[in-house]
C-alpha cells in the first residue's frame, strides 16, 4: 500500500477517532471532501460536510493548504489530522 498512509483523525464535534487510509495522490481538499462525506454518514448526518471544513495538523495544530498534494505535506503513517 504504497499509495495510501494511514492515519487518526480527530473529529472534536463528534469526540470520536477514526483509524483511517488516505491517498497520498489526491489533494488535500479532495482528501477533506472524502473523509467529510464518509463522517456524515458514520455520524448518520451528526457532522455536516459543508465547504468550511478544514484538516488540520493534529501535532502542532497548523492547517493545510487544500491545493496540496498529501505527498508533498509532513503526512505520514500514524499521523493525527483534526477535520473540523
């Protein structure tokens, strides 16, 4: 699984965790419009998936550019991202 890393994601309106595979070839706005849907549909539409959700670094907090590759971010295996 070259392709993909995975990852923890943080979603604090929900307090829940998620384990998760992302691409490391699609942007990080594709990336947050994946992972918005598939909350809002684990969450039985709890979470809304709208334009203003971001991903955010679960490290030091800083968000990431929707214009980037995963690759080309400090996105690795075990990494924590926050969507909110």
């Amino acid at each position: 699984m070259n392709n993909k890393v995975l990852i923890e994601l943080v979603v604090p309106v929900l307090e829940v965790r998620y384990d998760v595979y992302i691409p490391v070839n699609k942007k990080i706005g594709n990336v947050i419009i994946l992972l918005s849907k598939v909350v809002s549909d684990l969450s039985m539409g709890y979470f809304k998936e709208n334009d203003c959700n971001m991903l955010y670094d679960g490290d030091t907090g800083e968000k990431y550019g929707v214009d980037v590759l995963v690759r080309n971010t400090n996105i690795r295996n075990g990494s924590r991202l926050i969507l909110m």
